[in-house]
C-alpha cells in the first residue's frame, strides 16, 4: 500500500469517475450485483497498490481489465463460465431513464422500450462482440479495449463493427435510424 496509510487523490479520483461503468459492466458479465460490486471493489482494493506513474495515462483500461479479471474468477469458482456466453444476463445496460424535459410518460415508455429491445439484441450477439460493445458504450477506445480484453486492436474493431453493423441490421433499429435521419418514421411493420 502506497506508504502514509491515506488514499492518494488520484486514486479517490479514479473511484468518482470509474465506479460507476465498472459497476455496470461488471453487473452485465455476472448478472449478481453481489459478486459485481466485490469485483469492482477489488478493483479499486489493487488500484490502491500500484503507483500513479505506472498507470498513467492508461488507468481506465487497467481498472477494466482488473475487473473483468476477477468477474472471470468468480464465474470459473461458480462453475458458470457459460454466463459470457448463453447471454442470459438480463441487466439494465443504464441506471436508469433520464430526467428533465422529456419527462413525457410517453416518451419515457418509448425509451423503456428501445432499451429492452437493444438488451435483447446486444444479448442475441457472441459474447465477444456483446463485451467489447458493452465497454466501447462505457466509453473506452479501441486500443483501451484491446488491453482489457486481451485481444488485438484490430480485433476488437472487426468485433465492434459486426456486433453494430448486426444491432443495425435488426427491422425496429433501422426503422429507428431511417427516422433520425429523415424525421419520418417508416411504415410499422406487420406483426404475426
């Protein structure tokens, strides 16, 4: 432990900014808050034993890769790697809706709903496209997904790539972009 037995700012500053996505990405590989919240603490636990000079400039994907690290220990302890892979997480990607003028019950539902609908999706993918779009939504690049995951950066491009070129692919998301761009919504397609 960094010697004075007190938490460095910088470590302090790394817990404001990062708690929350580890939080959330941790949560989408385990889908139990318990053991996410013991992952990301571990995190941090490490971050606390390592030198500023070190990490810098790379701290974000450090904390990720840690993280990710222990979750893995936890699904091979519980004998449930499959986790990564059947997509049976099921937990919201946000903390939860935003706040403000678009308060509309109407639109809050139309929100609530795009969400469920692109968790399914994101679930739908292979594991590895799901995870390294989970952690490019959390902000990382791709050079600092390429260091949590252990793959290479132009992997984990080809991955992104396919994971959002397969979300765009999808009727409802390509009825929804063909809105953004033209502001008319397509015709609603048939439901059996």
């Amino acid at each position: 432990m960094p010697h004075g037995g007190e938490p460095q700012a910088w470590v302090l500053e790394a817990v404001e900014a990062y708690e929350a996505p580890l939080s959330r990405y941790a949560r989408r590989l385990l889908d139990d808050f318990d053991l996410a919240a013991d992952a990301v603490q571990h995190a941090f636990v490490t971050l606390c034993c390592e030198s500023r000079e070190r990490l810098e400039g790379r701290v974000a994907p450090w904390l990720f890769r840690v993280c990710r690290n222990r979750a893995l220990d936890h699904l091979r302890r519980a004998g449930r790697e499959h986790t990564l892979g059947d997509g049976s997480a099921t937990s919201p990607h946000a903390d939860g809706p935003a706040t403000g003028a678009a308060d509309d019950p109407a639109v809050l539902a139309e929100r609530a709903d795009l969400a469920a609908l692109l968790r399914g999706l994101l679930a739908d993918l292979p594991a590895a496209q799901r995870e390294t779009i989970d952690l490019w939504c959390e902000g990382l690049t791709y050079r600092q997904i390429a260091e949590v995951t252990g793959r290479q950066e132009g992997h984990v491009r080809v991955l992104a790539h396919r994971g959002l070129t397969s979300l765009r692919g999808h009727p409802r998301v390509r009825s929804l972009v063909t809105h953004e761009r033209t502001g008319v919504a397509d015709a609603p397609a048939a439901t059996s």
